[in-house]
C-alpha cells in the first residue's frame, strides 16, 4: 500500500467533494425533453401538478422517496438512483455551507470529550 508520509490516505478519501454536484431534477428535465414529453401531461400521469413537476425538474425541489416512485411508475427511472442522486447533492450543499460546518466542528469537539 502506498501512503504519503504524516497523510491518512483514508481521510484524503473522506474529504473529497465533487466538483459539479447534480440534482436528479437536471437529469429527468433532459429525460422528459429527450423523449418530447409535455410537462402538463407528465404531470397529469403522475397525478401532480405542472408547477410542482416544474419545480422538481428545476431543482426548485427536492426529489423525495414519493416523487422517486412516481417517476419510476413513468419514466422506468429506478427510485433508488433518483434518491441516491438526490442524497450526495443534499450532502454537497450541506457541507458547503461554511456556517454549518463551523457548527459541526464546534459538535465534534464537544463530542470528543464526552
């Protein structure tokens, strides 16, 4: 194994971020527009508005567990990669929110000496 003097490699691993996070609303828009799908009927198909399609597919909204299986039931997407895509984008956004993660840090040395 190859290690850098004084350098977990494990923690180098750990710290990596990408460098273009995704929000699974960019890929189903491409989706929908790829296969000439108007909004207004998707919507209808799934049994939501056109706006809060609008909003998902201009990630003015969260993907959730429910709008993941709807969009499986008609698109044929696996939920679990729309949730998954939509879990490392909310990780992202989290961990570049330096307010937050000063407050993470002041938790973990907390944490550290209980």
């Amino acid at each position: 194994m190859i290690t850098l003097e004084g350098i977990n490699p494990t923690m180098i691993a750990n710290n990596l971020m990408p460098s273009n996070p995704v929000h699974p609303g960019s890929i189903l828009k491409e989706e929908v527009e790829y296969r000439g799908l108007s909004q207004k009927k998707l919507a209808m198909e799934m049994g939501i508005s056109p706006s809060l399609l609008n909003e998902l597919l201009n990630e003015k909204r969260a993907v959730t567990v429910e709008y993941a299986l709807l969009f499986e039931a008609t698109l044929g997407i696996k939920a679990e990669t729309l949730i998954g895509i939509q879990t490392d984008y909310n990780l992202y956004v989290a961990k570049s929110n330096k307010s937050f993660m000063e407050r993470l840090a002041k938790i973990k040395k907390v944490a550290a000496v209980l």
